[in-house]
C-alpha cells in the first residue's frame, strides 16, 4: 500500500502544471486556437497574394500584348482575360 501512494505521487509529480491547473489548461486552449487561428489565417493570407500576383502579371502581359499590336482574342486566350478586361488595360 505505501508503494501505490509513493507511485501514485511520482505519478501526479509527472503531469504538468498545465493539467492540474484548469486556468491554465483553458489559457492554453486558448492560446492554441489562437496558433491555429493565425496558421489559418497566414495561409490564406498566401493564397490571395499569389491570385492577386498572377492577375498582376497576366495585366502585365496584356498590356505588353497590347502595345505590340496582339489580337484580343490571342491575348485572351494567352492570359485569360476577358476582352473587356483587355479594352480597360
């Protein structure tokens, strides 16, 4: 019987402060939602930089289509762009 109470204190010894202590347990829930939050929002944050960096270079490209002269429906078909989206560039 002293044998089970001595491992069971090593046993409550071993669990971190964070597991025992319910503040910090939902301070870490907390703080591991907001990791993720940013995670997340980090991710999309990339996601619509290089959307907005290939609409950036497909313009570019038009417009040096443009200058030199290019159909739109070539330009179009190179870049995606709309004939409208060409006429505004």
């Amino acid at each position: 019987m002293k044998n089970e109470c001595k491992q069971s204190r090593q046993r409550s010894e071993k669990i971190p402060a964070v597991n025992r202590d319910e503040r910090l347990r939902a301070l870490d829930e907390a703080h591991q939602r907001f990791l993720h939050d940013h995670a997340t929002d980090v991710e999309a944050a990339h996601g619509k930089g290089k959307v907005e960096g290939r609409a950036e270079r497909d313009a570019e490209i038009a417009r040096q289509m443009k200058s030199e002269g290019c159909d739109f429906e070539f330009i179009s078909r190179m870049t995606g762009l709309s004939s409208v989206e060409i006429e505004r560039i």
